[in-house]
C-alpha cells in the first residue's frame, strides 16, 4: 500500500477525545497543564510509543490536540496530546509565568527578515494570480495570517457568491485562518448539494470544525459506495467522535478498496480506545497485504508495542510497504526506521525522478522530527531542484514540520517567478512563524 506522502507526514496528528485530560503531569504535586503555559519551568515530555524523552522545554501554549513548547535554543515545536505519556517538571515545582512574545517575534533578526518578506510576497502573489483563482484565494488566506484585512475581505466577498463551488473554496482558507463565521451556512448548502465532488469536500470541513448539526449527513455519506465519500465523511465523523460508524470502518479497514481501507485506518486511528486494539489484534490473524499494514498502522498510531515490532518485522521487508513504515518509526524517533531511511534516501539514493524526490522530501522531514538535524542538507539540495513540483513539496513538508532553523532556506522559493513555488515558500515561512496556522494546516492535510 502507498500512502499520500503528505498524509504519511500528517497522520502522525492523532485527535483522541479528552486527550488533554489524559496526559499526566509529574514531577510537582497538583501541577496542572494549564499552569504550565507561560511559565519559564522547565519540563520533559516523554512520548508513548518509544518512550523517548525531551528535555529542557518550556511550554508555550495549549491548544486543543497539541501544545507547543520552546526549546533552550528558542526552537519551537508542536507535540499532540494523544502522542505524548507524560509531562515531567524538572526541578520539583512550576515557576510564576512570565510575559511571552508570539512565536514571530522570537525569531533570529535574519529569520524575522525572511518572515517579513513572506508576508511581503503574499500580497504580491496575491496581485499577480488573477488569472488563477486557487492562488489568488490561498494568498489571501496568507494575507489574513500576516493581519493584511485585505486578504479576508476578498474571501468574505467570494463566500457570499452564487457559486457553490467558489463559496466552499473560500470558506476553507477562512478556517484555516481561524475564521468560521461563514462556514456553518455555506456547509448546509454544500452538504444538500448533488455535487459529489463538493458534498465530499464539506463533509471533510464539517469535521474540522467538528460541525455536529452534519452528523446525521455524514452518516449517510458513509455506507455510500463512493471511496471520496468515506475519505472525508468517515473522517469526519471519527473527529466528530461518533462511534457508530466503527463496524463500518472495520469492513472497509479489510476491503478491496484501496482508498476506503486506508480512510478506514486513519479513523479508526482517530477514534482509538482498547476495544479498537483488541478488535485489530483479532483481525490481524487473518489479514494479509495491505490490509494487514492498515491493521498495523492502526496498532502503531494508538501506541500498542505490536505496532511497532510488526512494522519493523513485516512491513519494513515489503517493498510496497517499506517507506511507509520507515516514516512512521522515525518520527516516533525509533532508530530503525531512521537508519533505513538515511540509507535508501541519502546513501544510495533511491532515485532522480520528482516521485522518488518528493519521497526523499518525506523522509528529511520524518528525520528532522525525529531530532536528525542533519537532514536540514537534503532540503536544502531538494529546493535547487529544477523541477517545480519537487521545491513546492520541500516547501510543503518544511512549513508543515514548524522548525525554526528551516526558516531562511525557504528565502529562494519565496522569490521564485514560479507562483505555486513561491506560494509554497510564502506559507513555509508564515507557518513556522505562526503555530496556530500551522497547527490548522496540519489538521487540513490529514
């Protein structure tokens, strides 16, 4: 089974109901979460699957599926809850909270200045694009993100057209710049639409912004034969934390169909709890292929140590399984999956073609999560590619993974005469800066 590369990255977000209560902080009698937030205190997060531990962090913010934390070299990263075991205080008590800047203004004077211009470019792409609607509208949406109103007033415009399609569109840049004002109208249309195309698209908005009054259409969308249907409508419901839909996932999980099987796997990685554990291991006796990988990729996103052993045992000795698997080793920071990786990708170099590129984008960036910071070089290599398509994908998985000391490489794309490059690069570069949008981004590619 291949995965969409992007959704390999991405999958690693796992929204689990309740998961901010769930996650036990030690190490300071009665220390809360929340206490933490704004505090100089130094803690370490310990994560499940590995048990690998990060140390010398300060939380910055918490969110609803991630908090963010600040390393001592003033990095940021973004941890969701349902990944993490344990939240240790370091020095036995939580300090008073002090005054902190947003992330754009911790940022190296060169790498503000890369910001800066980010912001700068988005509004020029946004006055180039009028030939190309899609452009025009996500560099609005950058726009808004930098606090350019402008940006917001011309997808407000565009989601009180007549044109279903255009309004949806607009509508989706809106969330993820944190507006949803217009969304829930414009969803009930789009959800009542004959469309299939942009029935499906709602049903994936619907989720996100966990849309309860669709309940009843996503569950409708979900016994349709239709692969698109159970992408978004499945997903959404397991956002939604409907468990009806679980013996409907669990026949699609073992199916034929590629693309319902892997949907089915990622909502059910989703929805998550011991019973689903307990439901894979039984039908892991009797599945094989990729429905067997779907299985195990199940067991892994929920932190069961068989994920784990049958990842490397199984899936890392088939090559239509292989990459997949090594991703999802590494970023849980597991060495086997990181050796892999380097050898295939950076020793031997698996190939030229955009394909085998955009997979080595993948890998860097699954190594780079992992704390390989060697890596950096590969992405940098990757965005003096000639092909477009390549340095668009290097700037994908760069803004996606939010690091800091990734910021000034994405100087030359954002300058790049190739519109969707230097739309790729505007985002890298704004997404590192700001984690609430990157957080949404994260969700929206799942």
């Amino acid at each position: 089974m291949r995965m969409n590369a992007t959704l390999v990255l991405c999958v690693s977000v796992v929204f689990a109901s309740g998961a901010f209560a769930q996650v036990a902080v030690t190490g300071a009698p009665g220390a809360k979460l929340s206490d933490l937030a704004g505090s100089p205190t130094l803690v370490t997060v310990i994560l499940k699957a590995t048990g690998a531990q990060d140390k010398n962090l300060k939380i910055v913010e918490i969110g609803d599926k991630y908090f963010t934390v600040e390393s001592s070299s003033g990095e940021h990263n973004a941890y969701p809850f349902a990944a993490v075991r344990e939240i240790k205080v370091q020095d036995g008590k939580v300090a008073a909270k002090e005054f902190r800047l947003e992330a754009s203004k911790t940022l190296t004077e060169d790498e503000q200045k890369v910001v800066t211009r980010a912001k700068q470019r988005a509004e020029e792409l946004f006055n180039e694009a009028n030939n190309d609607q899609d452009i025009k509208m996500q560099a609005a949406l950058l726009m808004t993100i930098s606090g350019n109103e402008a940006g917001r007033d011309y997808l407000n415009t565009l989601a009180g057209t007549n044109d279903l399609k255009t309004r949806l569109a607009a509508v989706e840049q809106l969330y993820l710049a944190d507006d949803t004002a217009n969304a829930k109208a414009v969803l009930d249309a789009a959800l009542a639409s004959g469309d299939r195309k942009i029935k499906s698209a709602a049903a994936k908005l619907a989720g996100v912004i966990h849309y309860e009054a669709a309940t009843q259409t996503l569950m409708g969308m979900v016994q349709d034969r239709s692969p698109d249907f159970m992408s978004s409508a499945g997903l959404a419901l397991a956002r939604l934390g409907n468990r009806d839909i679980i013996p409907v996932l669990l026949g699609a999980l073992t199916g034929l169909d590629e693309t319902k099987g892997t949907a089915a796997s990622h909502a059910l990685a989703v929805l998550g709890g011991p019973d689903l554990i307990e439901q894979m291991k039984l039908k892991l006796k009797s599945a094989d292929g990729a429905a067997r990988f779907r299985i195990i990729y199940v067991l892994f996103k929920l932190s069961d140590p068989l994920g784990r052993q049958l990842l490397i045992e199984d899936a890392l000795k088939n090559p239509l399984q292989d990459t997949d698997a090594a991703v999802l080793l590494a970023q849980a920071g597991d060495n086997t999956g990181q050796r892999w990786l380097r050898e295939k990708y950076f020793t031997r170099r698996a190939g030229t073609s955009a394909d085998e590129l955009e997979k080595r984008a993948v890998a860097a960036a699954a190594l780079i999560a992992s704390g390989d910071a060697s890596a950096v070089t590969q992405f940098q290599e990757l965005l003096r590619s000639e092909d477009p398509r390549v340095q668009a994908k290097a700037c994908t998985e760069i803004g996606l993974l939010g690091k800091r000391n990734l910021v000034v490489i994405t100087q030359a794309t954002i300058e790049s005469p190739n519109l969707t490059v230097a739309l790729a690069g505007t985002r890298a570069a704004i997404a590192i800066a700001n984690t609430e949008y990157r957080n949404r981004l994260l969700e929206w590619s799942y």
